[in-house]
C-alpha cells in the first residue's frame, strides 16, 4: 500500500472498498421485491431461515476465536443473534421449524467459508463479522420496519427480533466503538487488504443467496 493508503483509516477503506458489492446486495431483485411489499411473508420466511444457517456458522465459529489476538475483539456477546433468529422462526413456522429445514446452496457455500475463516483464518472472519453485524445495525433497520408494516408483526417483537439488538442502547456509539477496533486491528497493510477482499467476497456471497431466493420467489410478469 502506498503511504496515502496507511494514512487511511482501516474501516474507511473496508467500507469504501465494499460499496460496489453492497449497493449490488441492497439493490438485488429479491431485497427490491420484499421491502417493496411484493412478496408474501414466504419469501420473509425463507429469507430469514437462511439467514440462521450463517448466523449459526458465524457464532459458533465466535466461542474459539475469543481469546484470538485478531478476532477476540470483535466477539461481543451483545451483537450475538442465533436466540433471536430461532425466536423468529418458531413465530413464522412453529415450534417444529426444524423439520425439514434446508439451506439453498448458495447459503451452504456462504455458512462453509464463514465456518472455514472461523476454523482458520480469524482475520477473514472478521470481514464477514463486519459485514453481517454492522449491516444489521444499519440497513436491517429498515427490514424490520418493512416486515412490520407488510406483515403486521408487533413492533420490535416475534419475527423481527433478529433486528432487535436489547443490549446495544446507542447503536451509533456502538458502531463508532466498532470502527475503532477496525482501525486498531492486529494486522499488517497485506492481511488488511485480504481482509478487505474477503469482504468483497462476504458481500458476493451474500448477494448469491439473494439471487437464489429470487429464482424460489419470482415475481410473475
């Protein structure tokens, strides 16, 4: 990296290097089609089921990676959401929502790199914990007053409580706090610029699972 590049805080250029991809994810048909009211609370459904494969593969890969001088920082209990994803899918599908649940291929492949950066790479692991967590603090702010108004889910209650973080008070403070962790991250210009790709790659990944998601909803013409 060139002198300019060091000068730049770590979670400017995670974030600058990222916005074409996550235009691309927010812009997806699906997404369009669900917060648009297009879709019925299926689709939501679905969705959120995908959602639990990566959430699950990116928590358990947390409890080993606490004490890690890379990603141990990042792992904070509060962010934590697998309990409110279940939470939500036993309201949308019922108390046997296990039953025959299945991940696309698209969110198989997602939860098996996650779960892969977890097992071996923690500074990978925090590109996609960068992008789950502080998308869900931002944007999946706007899902949830969508889901609510589309489907009539009570406020802030059972299925949306994935976008519901109890323990965060002042979600700005918090995401400010999360930059700094960002910027102060234990690692050198080439790792960051490879945790900079696998956010790149973290957002393809997800996108993939949009794209799917739309061929099992497509809206008729």
């Amino acid at each position: 990296m060139d002198a300019t590049a060091t000068a730049t805080p770590f979670s400017t250029l995670i974030r600058t290097a990222s916005h074409e991809q996550h235009t691309e994810a927010e812009t997806s048909t699906f997404m369009s089609d669900l917060l648009g009211g297009r879709l019925g609370v299926d689709a939501y459904t679905r969705y959120t089921e995908q959602l639990w494969f990566v959430y699950r593969a990116l928590e358990d890969g947390a409890r080993a990676l606490a004490d890690d001088p890379v990603a141990g920082p990042f792992i904070q209990p509060e962010l934590m959401r697998t309990a409110e994803l279940e939470r939500d899918l036993a309201h949308l599908r019922g108390a046997d929502w296990r039953e025959g649940l299945e991940p696309l291929p698209a969110t198989a492949a997602y939860a098996a790199r996650v779960a892969e950066c977890a097992r071996t790479w923690p500074a990978g692991y925090i590109a996609h914990h960068y992008t789950r967590y502080l998308g869900d603090l931002s944007g999946g702010q706007i899902i949830r007053d969508k889901a609510e108004k589309t489907w009539g889910f009570a406020r802030k209650g059972d299925g949306v409580r994935f976008y519901v973080f109890e323990e965060i008070a002042n979600p700005a403070s918090f995401k400010r706090g999360y930059r700094e962790l960002l910027d102060a991250v234990n690692a050198d210009d080439l790792e960051k610029r490879r945790i900079v790709d696998e956010c790149k790659r973290a957002f393809a990944l997800n996108t993939a699972v949009f794209r799917e998601l739309g061929e099992v909803f497509p809206l008729s013409a």
